[in-house]
C-alpha cells in the first residue's frame, strides 16, 4: 500500500515540474489543434482529409527521393532561423514583463538595413548583420524609451512602429528594386560577398544554396539567452524587474534601464532574424507590401508553444515552420493551401490557454496530494 502512496506522489511530483507542465500543455496544444485542422478538412472533403493531415504532418517527408527530401527540409530550416530569433525576442522581452509585438516592426527595420547596406552600400555580410543588430536595436529602444520614461504601453507604441517600420523600408529600398517588378534586386547578381556563408553545410542538405551559418547561429543564441537568464546577474535582474518593478527598483536594480535594455536586445534579435533570412539570398523585399511580414507575429506563437523557454522555443519553431510548410503539399485543386494557416491559427489560439492547461495541472496534483494526506492519516 505504501509503494503505491510513493508510487502517485513521484508521478505527482513529476507532473509539478515547470518543463514537464510546459511541454506536457504545448502537445496537448499541438494535438488539439491537428485535430481541428482534420475536421476542417473532412468538412471540405472527407475522402482525401486523411491523407491531407498526412501530407501537412509529413512536409518534405513527401518526396520519394532523399535528395530531394533533404533539399527541402533544408527550405524548412532556412525559415526556421528568423522564426527562431523573432521568438526569442518575444520571450527574451516577456521575462522583462514586456509584450513586444513589436518585434515585426523590428524585423522589418533589420530586414531593411541589411539589404541597403547590402545592395547599395555594396558591404559584405557581416556588416549588413551588424547593421541589422543595430536597426531592430533601435526601434526596440524607442518603444523601451517610451515605456520606461513616458508609461506608454509597448503594445500601443510597438505596432505603431511595425508601420512606420513598414513604410520607411519601403521608401529606403525602392533604390535598389528591379527594374521589371517591386522586389529589390538579388544578392547573388548585385553583392555576392552579402550572402552569409555556410561552411559546408550545404552539403548535408543536396547542395542547397540557402543554407547557411543562420541556422546554428540561431541556435547558438537561444543558448546564450537561455544561460543569460538563468545564470546571470543580470538576468535575474531581467526576471525581476519582470516580476515586480517597484520592487526591483525599491532593491535597488534600475529598472528603467533594465526596460530600455531588454527592449534593445529584443530588436536586436529580430533584426538579426530578419538578417539570417535576406541574407541567404532565399527571399526578395517588395517594395509595395502593404501588411507588415508575420514572421514578427508569428513568433509570438513560437514563444508561448515553445513555454517561454529559449530550448523549447527551438522545437515550437521548427513545428510551427514544418505545419506551414507542409500545407503547400496538398492538393490545391481540393483543399484550399490555407489550411495550414487555419491549423496554425488554432494553436496560436490554444497558446493562450497554456497557463490554464498548467494552472488545472497544479490543481490536480494538489488534490492528489491533499488525498494522500488525508489517507496516510
């Protein structure tokens, strides 16, 4: 009898971890939202639904021939990377108590520098990148300064500069468009020397051309963030200010410049995102887009389905990118390539129930807790 008491409470106290509740609710996120997506797709058309969800989970998994297969994963990955970052700016910022939507005005801010200095400039690689560090930096520190220094919200401020974002790029870039159409010339024709290198990884992927050092890199920095705000000074100052700012500040900490910081570093890191995609060479900017690019949004889902850890947000991205790009496989002539935007959309709506999912978790666990008392008693 006393084994199966230890038996529940280590189950219980498995379930109380923080990284077990935060993957345990993003599957249930993930799995709930498929299964939408394939009642969506039986109300289209039952006889093709299921191998429809099949091909939307599989991706490049499609392709028969293995090359082709790695060529296209390696697609998959190129996109991953910007994903990535602009999720690790969304998290980076929250742990500050900050929501910066934001982000997708500063990836654009990034994207548009890296190319100007890349395309008028004529400056190789790492320079754009730099330049694109410091243009996402930026625009981050306006909506910091504003927060920190005037309360204005980062949310208001934030998506009013995602436009204005917009706009300017639009402007800055017309110069160095093609002549026949609105996109910006291409890398390869124009600055070769801007494409980022990639060290032989290309080689792994059947020589995809748009596979570079972005994809480890990307990476490397969830990492760092992860050991910045778990072992430093400074990111137990981040979390705190987060946590409780008149606190923080009555400790000692400044908090206002913790805000401008974080702010800073979080567009920093989506104009770097914006960096490791336009650097590759994978993507041209138009010039007459007028909705600000969802890489920026979308790593909001990223962060939350990653559990607002840096090492989860690495997977969230890597699945939200493979369901996106998985949906451009079905068959268009019966399903509209939407679908995956709807399965998507689902699960971005489900992030939000996240801290419900850990929140009933913990209720369970304290009741199967409290039984046990009782009984032992």
């Amino acid at each position: 009898m006393a084994d199966i008491k230890n038996t529940k409470t280590e189950k219980a106290s498995f379930f109380s971890k923080p990284a077990v509740q935060s993957i345990t609710a993003s599957v249930l996120c993930i799995v709930i939202g498929l299964f939408l997506g394939y009642i969506a797709l039986l109300l289209i058309n039952p006889a093709g639904a299921t191998e429809a969800i099949i091909t939307i989970i599989k991706n490049f998994f499609t392709y028969p021939s293995k090359p082709a297969a790695l060529k296209y994963f390696g697609n998959t990955l190129v996109k991953v990377a910007p994903l990535l970052m602009c999720a690790l700016s969304i998290q980076f910022c929250y742990q500050a108590g900050l929501f910066n939507i934001g982000a997708a005005g500063q990836y654009v801010a990034g994207a548009g520098a890296s190319l100007f200095c890349a395309l008028k400039l004529g400056l190789p690689w790492y320079v754009c990148l730099l330049a694109a560090l410091i243009a996402g930096g930026v625009f981050g520190t306006c909506v910091g300064l504003l927060k920190a220094f005037l309360n204005v919200n980062e949310v208001i401020s934030g998506i009013m500069l995602n436009w204005i974002g917009l706009y300017i790029v639009n402007m800055l870039l017309s110069g160095v468009k093609e002549a026949s159409s609105p996109n910006t010339l291409t890398l390869a024709s124009t600055n070769p020397s801007a494409i980022m290198p990639s060290m032989g990884l290309e080689k792994f992927f059947s020589n995809n051309k748009y596979v570079t050092i972005a994809i480890p890199l990307a990476i490397l920095v969830a990492i760092l963030i992860k050991v910045v705000l778990s072992m430093t000074v400074f990111g137990y100052e981040i979390k705190a200010t987060g946590i409780a700012k008149d606190a923080a500040k009555y400790s000692g900490m400044k908090e206002k410049r913790n805000i401008v910081l974080t702010l800073f570093i979080g567009g920093a890191l989506a104009g770097v995102g914006a960096a490791f995609l336009f650097l590759s060479g994978y993507e041209q900017w138009s010039v007459a887009q007028a909705s600000v690019p969802g890489m920026g949004f979308n790593g909001i889902a990223a962060a939350f389905l990653g559990g607002l850890d840096p090492i989860g947000t690495i997977f969230a991205s890597y699945f939200i990118q493979h369901i996106t790009s998985g949906g451009s496989y079905i068959d268009m002539n019966v399903y509209p390539s939407q679908i995956s935007d709807l399965i998507f959309a689902i699960i971005i709506y489900l992030c939000g129930f996240v801290l419900f999912f850990k929140h009933f978790m913990n209720s369970r666990i304290r009741a199967k807790k409290n039984n046990a008392e009782g009984g032992n008693k």
